[in-house]
C-alpha cells in the first residue's frame, strides 16, 4: 500500500485482463497474435485461455470425464485443488478430453499438438506498449490496472485478470446447470 494525495489505496500492476466470454464468442473471426518469439504459431494466448477455463469455469465433476477419456493420461486433476492440469508433453491433440466434457470447457481449438505458454510479455514490453494480443484481440484482451471485483464476475487468477462466470457448485440446480 501507499499514499497517493491522501489517498490510501494497493499498488497496482499492469496485466493483461481476459474476457473468457467474450473470446469465445469470436473465437473464430478473430486472428490474435502474439510476440513471443518461440510460440511456433503465435498462440500464447490459448494456452492463457486453457489455464483460465479449468481454474474459473471448469465444474470439477465428481467423477471427471475428461481426465478418464485421455488414452495418454496427459489430463489430471490435482487433488489438492480439483483443477485439471494438461501436461504438454504427453497430450497428442486427440481431442478426447474436449469431447467427453459433458459442460464444453475444453475447447477443441485450444488443444493444438504443439502448445507453448504465455510469459505476460514480461520483460519485452517497451514503457508506454501493450502486447501484441491486446491490440489484435477484437477488445476481448486488455492491458492495465485491473481490480478483483466478484460481483462483476472479474476474478484475479495468478498474474491474469479475468472475467467469466464462474460455475459454482452450490449455486447449481439438480442438472448442475448455474
């Protein structure tokens, strides 16, 4: 924390703020790139939206699908936290996993055989630029100061700002639909 004209208020870092919603509806029209340059095919933002999809909207079923469908065991849950975790190096793409989510978290085109993980830009952005997703991101990705605010369904997930919603067990009817 620290004083800024009387004002006491946290200290707040530029990240990227990622509407999960938003991306999925125009996934298919929008062309994001991204300036890592080991990415094979600029894709740094699928695997952003992987991580955020099983850490906020995944609904940890009880008997988890997608885990048992992976012939490859390259999905698991982690039992500490009930989030799946995709291990890059044993997947093959074969999309089982995608196919048996009864829900549709996993989306298909996030599931490329090679995969490659954002690094935020971190360290290759000069003063004042934005990252290369943000600007070809359709608005679905921004970048600056963003607050946690789970009213608005905006939820702080590591170094990332995102908003979906999230499904919450408790809230579910008996069909386990939000």
């Amino acid at each position: 924390m620290y004083r800024q004209s009387g004002i006491r208020r946290k200290n707040l870092a530029k990240t990227l703020f990622i509407d999960l919603d938003e991306i999925s509806q125009k996934w298919k029209n929008l062309d994001i790139k991204c300036s890592y340059p080991y990415h094979f095919k600029n894709n740094g933002i699928l695997s952003l939206r992987e991580w955020l999809a099983f850490q906020v909207i995944c609904r940890k079923c009880e008997d988890y699908p997608c885990v048992n469908a992976c012939r490859y065991d390259a999905l698991e849950r982690v039992e500490e936290t009930g989030i799946n975790v995709r291990n890059d190096c044993l997947c093959v793409s074969c999309k089982s996993c995608a196919i048996a989510c009864p829900f549709g978290v996993i989306y298909m085109e996030i599931l490329p055989f090679l995969t490659f993980h954002c690094d935020l830009c971190k360290g290759r952005l000069k003063e004042g630029e934005e990252p290369l997703c943000v600007k070809t991101g359709g608005g679905a990705i921004k970048y600056g100061e963003f607050k946690e605010d789970r009213a608005q369904n905006i939820y702080k997930v590591g170094e990332v700002v995102v908003k979906a919603r999230p499904w919450k067990k408790e809230l579910a009817g008996e069909k386990g639909e939000q």
